[in-house]
C-alpha cells in the first residue's frame, strides 16, 4: 500500500512541478510525461527511504535486519 500512496502522492507532485516549470521556460507542459517521471521517482524513494532509516536508526524493524 505504501508504494501504491507514494506514487499517487508522487505523481500529484510532478504535475504541479511541470505545470509550473513549462510556464516558467515557456515550453509546452506534456501530463503524461510528468505522470511516468512521478511514478518513477515515488517508487524509487519509496524503496529507498527506509533503507536509509534503517541504517541510521537501528530499531526493530524488518529493514534494520536486513542490513
């Protein structure tokens, strides 16, 4: 559940980033391309982060274990 919140969450975002960004450079704004972007780096962190955390704070989760 969490990779599917962290893409949907991620995806919003890039939206209004490259909404906003192509008015700024005065190029043409492309949805779909900000949505595979958004989903891409949502999953990405959304692996990511947790290793991070495990690795600085040694708690008993699932993670810090695998490290």
């Amino acid at each position: 559940m969490r990779y599917i919140i962290s893409a949907i969450w991620s995806t919003i975002f890039m939206s209004i980033i490259g909404f906003i960004a192509a008015a700024l450079t005065e190029t043409q704004f492309n949805p779909m391309q900000a949505i595979r972007v958004g989903i891409v780096f949502g999953l990405l962190f959304a692996v990511i982060i947790p290793f991070i955390a495990a690795k600085s704070y040694k708690g008993k989760t699932k993670y810090s274990k695998m490290l």
